[in-house]
C-alpha cells in the first residue's frame, strides 16, 4: 500500500488522525501530516477508513 496526501486542500478535520494515528498527524495549524507513505499492514483498514472519511478527500491509496 502508498498513500499520499494533499496538504494543499487539507481542511483540517482531523477524521484521519482519529481514523489511523500510526500513519496520521497533523501540523501546528491542523493541516494533515503523513507519518509514512507505506504503512504496516495491521494499519491498512484504518488507512482505506481514514480515506473514505476524510470530508476533503485528500488521502489518496494505492494498492
């Protein structure tokens, strides 16, 4: 699995950070952080989840 983020539209609702907080965090002003671009795969639900909920849609999951 890759994911990738786009800091650019990130509202900063932070719905991945609850989701999957091994793979998420977000900076001083809220705007999404990827912790790792190829989590383990014990986090990979959390990570498809943290995708579909994310209301700006700015996760993106490969494989």
């Amino acid at each position: 699995m890759h994911v990738s983020v786009d800091k650019d539209l990130c509202i900063g609702a932070g719905q991945c950070v609850v989701t999957a907080p091994d793979v998420f965090d977000q900076d001083d002003d809220g705007i999404v952080e990827l912790l790792t671009d190829h989590p383990a795969e014990t986090d990979h639900d959390a990570v498809r989840e943290a995708e579909h909920v994310c209301p700006a849609r700015v996760i993106a999951v490969e494989g």
